[in-house]
C-alpha cells in the first residue's frame, strides 16, 4: 500500500472512529471525560489503529510526516475529545515533537516513550506573570543558574496547559554563557514532581478541552541535571522554533475539525427549518453566513495544507507561513462557529446544542501561542523588510509618481 492510499485509509478510519466511537462517549454540557473513560478510549483507538498519528512509530505512533497531518487532526477535532482520544492534543502533541527532533535517545526512552503511549501528560512552561516572557519571549525572566553537575531553576510561570497532573515540564529559563555555549535560553526537561516545584493557583479560563488546566508554576532553586537539559545550552529559542511553527498549525487542523462540526449542525438547521414558508436554507440572508462558512473552511484548509509543507523542507520560512495561517484560521474558525450558533437562533446560545460551548473553546485560540496582533506586526515587519531587500536589489520602487499622468505633462 503506498503513502497516498495509505493515509486516506487512515483519514477514513479516523473520521468513522471519531463518529461512532467518541462522539457517542462525549460528555455532557459542563462535565469533563474522566480518565478512565479516556484510558478506554485510547485503547480502543489503539485497537483500530488511529492512535497518535504524528508520533514516530518506534516509539508506539503511526508515523505520519508534517503535511500528512492536516485531515487526520481535523477528523480528530470533530469532537472536543478527539485529539485527546488519538493523543494528539496540546501540550503534548508539540512535546512529542520537540523530543521526537531534539531529545537524546536516553530522553526519548524516558520521556517521549510513555508519552505517545498516554501513561503521562506533560506541559510546556514559557508564558511568565508580567513583565516576564508572553508575547515577548525576549523579556524571559525565569533562571537557570550552572550548579555541579547541573542547573538550578529559579522563577514563576502561569498559563502552564496541562501542568495539574503533568508528570514533567519542558521549562525554558534564561542562562548565562558557560564553556562553549552562549549565553540564552535554555530548555530543561523538568519532573514536575521535583523538590522546589509548586502547582497553583489554578487560573480559570473559558475553555476545557485541555487536561491539567492553566495554573501559575513556581520553580525555587529546582534542580536538574546536565542529562535533562533539552538540546545544548543557550539554544531554547532556536529549539522553541522546532515546536512553535508546527503547534500552531495542528491548532488550526484541530479546531479547524470543531468549525467543520458546527458548519454541520449550522446546515442540519438550515436544511430542516421552515421561515416565512422557505426552507432557511433557501433563504438569502442565511445563504451568506452559509457561503461565508463554506469560504473559510476551504481558505483554511489550503493555507494550513501549504503552510505544512513549506514547513518541512525549509523551517524558516514555514514558520512565517504558518504565522498568517496561525492568525486567519484563528479567526476564520471563529467566525465559523459564531454563524452556526446565528443560524441555529436560541438553540445555539442553549445547552441544547454544544455550539456556545464550541466558541468558548475556540476563543482563546486568538491568544495562545502569539496573540493575532503580535503575529500581524511580526507579519508586517516581515513584508516591509522583504519588499526593501528587493528595491535595495535593484528592482524599481513602485511608489514613484509619474509627473506626465500628475502633472498634465504635454
């Protein structure tokens, strides 16, 4: 069987999983899946041979490259549990790939194993109180001072996905230079059972989906040793790139696969609903929130598709992809939704139908990982500078006026 037919098989078998096996087992307006229910769950994924799609296979996973991603993650995401159930949801989904890339084979054993297996969560912990690392990773104020035989972590983060309950973190802290390497930030993968380590306070948000919620996590003088730094020292945020540009993609197939979800529930609506003796569907009004819908789940689709293959052949400039893609699906799938709860009226604000609760998932989604409005300056920075090197190159400025047209030249 070769990869073409082989990864349509794969999306065939996930899409009928995820409809009759984890749809069924969804929880109830404002219950959570335990992990029992979750652990049963993978395990009859496992069974059916969708589980964690992008994990390496040596290591319990399917193996699919980058590109491959996009229409596994998004028939995950047709349910709020989905990438939980294949295990591929943040945190651990971009973990799994930062280790997969950058791990030491001991590290891969210890930590990259049982997490494509679902025996352990981890979460990543970059975002700082301010004025510490947010959207400026430049302003990290977390430390990691150089000890005999390792380092000490001494600092305080908050919005850490998934820490309650997290059998490790990936902590980035700021080091000074040592030996051979530069001064910088610094990636230590970091048990969170650790002496010095504190959970909490947990920080309520408007969404769920994510297990271990967001809480503050304070490091006071943790150590960890040489073996458990994550790549060299110094070099965090050259690594942080390795999982930064694909995290926001599989953001945008995961809940790219929610819109397309209410996107159905909105067209169920629309087609068994009679107003003013027309079906809703046939009518004008409603044929727009229905067509604009239908656009951006198609705009989406592609913008993701071409940002993961750039994404695989030349990092850097498919991480500047994937950062317009980061920001249009963010708020493409929000507008999705919001037209489905629109074209659904009082059911759609209701409990009797999970769109509200939909949006309130998918909200946040502007924020993390780079606000849109971050993204849109570092965006324009980027086509400022690019179109300057091609006039400083010698291709003609295009904004010289021509006196002959202006000035009535005879």
């Amino acid at each position: 069987m070769n990869d073409l037919v082989a990864v349509t098989d794969l999306i065939a078998r996930t899409r009928t999983f995820i409809r009759e096996v984890v749809i069924p087992a969804e929880p109830a307006w404002g219950e959570t899946l335990s992990d029992a229910a979750l652990q049963r769950l993978r395990a009859q994924a496992k069974d059916a041979g969708v589980y964690a799609p992008h994990a390496p296979k040596e290591y319990g996973g399917l193996g699919l490259s980058l590109p491959q991603w996009s229409s596994v993650f998004q028939e995950a995401g047709y349910s709020l549990i989905g990438p939980a159930v294949l295990n591929c949801m943040a945190p651990d989904e971009g973990n799994m790939r930062l280790l997969e890339v950058v791990g030491t084979d001991e590290q891969k054993e210890r930590y990259l194993r049982p997490l494509v297996g679902g025996g352990i969560r981890s979460s990543f912990a970059m975002t700082e109180p301010h004025p510490g690392a947010g959207s400026d990773p430049d302003a990290l104020a977390t430390v990691a001072e150089r000890v005999d035989g390792g380092w000490r972590i001494s600092g305080e983060k908050r919005f850490i996905s998934g820490a309650e309950g997290a059998a490790f973190a990936i902590v980035m802290a700021r080091t000074e230079a040592t030996g051979d390497h530069s001064a910088g930030a610094t990636m230590l993968l970091t048990p969170l059972s650790a002496e010095g380590v504190r959970i909490g306070p947990s920080i309520r948000t408007i969404e769920a989906a994510i297990s271990g919620g967001h809480p503050h996590v304070t490091f006071d003088r943790v150590f960890v040793p040489d073996a458990d730094v994550l790549g060299t020292p110094g070099g965090g945020f050259r690594y942080a790139q390795v999982r930064l540009g694909p995290a926001r993609l599989t953001h945008c197939m995961r809940w790219l696969g929610l819109a397309r979800r209410a996107f159905d529930i909105s067209l169920d609506r629309a087609n068994s609903r009679s107003l003013f003796g027309s079906q809703l569907a046939d009518l004008g009004v409603a044929q727009s929130l229905i067509a604009d819908s239908a656009i951006d789940i198609d705009t989406s689709d592609a913008m993701i598709d071409r940002a993961a293959r750039v994404l695989e052949d030349d990092p850097r400039a498919g991480a500047a992809l994937s950062s317009i893609a980061k920001v249009y699906c963010s708020e493409a799938v929000n507008r999705i939704i919001d037209r489905a709860v629109q074209l659904c009226g009082g059911d759609g604000v209701s409990s009797g139908l999970p769109l509200i609760q939909y949006l309130n998932e998918v909200r946040p989604f502007r924020i993390y990982d780079g606000s849109s409005e971050t993204h849109r300056w570092a965006i324009a920075r980027r086509a400022a500078k690019a179109r300057q090197r091609d006039v400083d190159a010698g291709e003609p400025r295009r904004d010289i006026v021509n006196p002959r047209i202006v000035g009535g030249a005879s």
